[in-house]
C-alpha cells in the first residue's frame, strides 16, 4: 500500500504494522524478551497485541469513532487493522477522496502508536477530544504539503472533509 500525501515515515509505519513487526508487547514476549508486563499500557484490561493497540483497546476505539464521526461513514463495528488502513469508506467518494480519508487513517493510526510510546515512555496519557483535534491538524499539515494543484480549505476540513476530495 502506497500514499504520497503522507510522509515516508507514516508508510514505513503502516508497512511495520500490516506486517506485523512493530515492538508490540505480546510479539516480543514471543520472542523470549522480559517485561514486566503484556498487558496493555493504555487500559491495563487486556494483553497488548496489535490488534488490541490500534483497534480493540478502549482508548483506541473512542478515537476512531470521533474520527469516523468527524467524516460521517458509519460506525467502526468490524473494523480490523488492514480493512482500517486499506482506505475503504461506505458512500460517494471521488478518487482523491478515498486517498484523503486513507491518509486520515494512517495518521490516526500513526498517532495511537506515538501516544502509547508516550504512555509507556512519560506516562503521558491521550484524551479523546485533543486526539481528534491533533489527527485533524496533523494529516492536513501532512495532506496540503503533499497536495498538488489543490488547497484544501482548513474549515471545510473541520466541517465537511468528505467534500475536500471533490
Ligand atoms: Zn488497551
């Protein structure tokens, strides 16, 4: 999977998740590595996996719901890591439209794992209202440096980010 409106380092990040090689706690337990804990840092309810990190986890699932309801396209029952990444939405979407909520999932994305680095590293933790607002600032900070012959206006994308790929 490929996206040029995001930086290298978020597709390099993407390409590590999708494959399953990021650092996550239950990998490295595998790998005969000792913590003193698998558990997941952000809730501590559960062991952490990827699964549970980028979808399953509580504090995961709050900030891809205000993201789904931000662009409006459903609810995130069913979501998996790779149907999250693949940038498939339901409803009328033009081309550069799927690439824009891609690269709104892959900053999301992005942003869950430096915050559960944050957690682990400076027992820093993430509210939802401010996660919406960072992903919304981070991916059209990332979306109108890549952005060729369009400007996306900054309200319109608060306010109707579907309409930004038309
Ligand atoms: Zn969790």
């Amino acid at each position: 999977m490929r996206n040029n409106l995001v930086p290298l380092k978020a597709e390099v990040f993407v390409w590590r998740v999708t494959r399953r090689r990021l650092p996550i706690r239950v990998e490295l337990d595998k790998r005969g590595i000792d913590l003193n804990s698998v558990r997941c840092p952000l809730c501590d309810d559960n062991i952490e996996s990827l699964d549970h990190v980028f979808i399953f986890c509580k504090h995961a699932l709050d900030v891809w719901e205000r993201v789904y309801k931000w662009w409006g396209v459903g609810s995130v029952t069913n979501l998996s890591i790779e149907e999250a990444f693949r940038g498939n939405i339901s409803g009328q979407l033009s081309s550069l439209g799927i690439k824009l909520w891609q690269s709104v999932e892959w900053t999301c994305a992005y942003l869950i794992w430096w915050n559960r680095n944050q957690k682990v590293f400076s027992n820093k933790s993430w509210e939802g209202p401010n996660a919406l607002l960072e992903i919304q600032l981070k991916s059209y900070k990332w979306i109108s440096k890549r952005l060729k012959r369009k400007r996306i206006d900054w309200i319109d994308w608060l306010t109707n980010p579907s309409s930004c790929g038309s």
